[in-house]
C-alpha cells in the first residue's frame, strides 16, 4: 500500500522557500503519478 513519508521541511536556512516550493511541488507530482483510487465509484460519485 501506500509508505507514509515524513514531509521534510528545510531543516537549514540556505534552502530559500522557492527552492522549498518546488521541492513540494515535485514531491506532489509523484504522489499525484503513484495514487490510486481505494474507494469505490458509488462513493466518489455522492
């Protein structure tokens, strides 16, 4: 199933919140690229 990861925030001060952003960013895209739908159709569909 699905490994929960720890969201890694910047833990030094050199990583500037736009170098952070697109770091999260990334991080969404593969999580949007790897999700898969549990819940039936009758459910999402309410």
């Amino acid at each position: 199933m699905h490994t929960k990861k720890i969201r890694s925030k910047p833990l030094d001060k050199s990583e500037s919140i736009f170098e952070y952003e697109a770091r999260l960013k990334k991080e969404a895209i593969e999580i949007a690229k790897n999700f898969v739908h549990t819940k039936p159709v009758k459910y999402l569909l309410k």
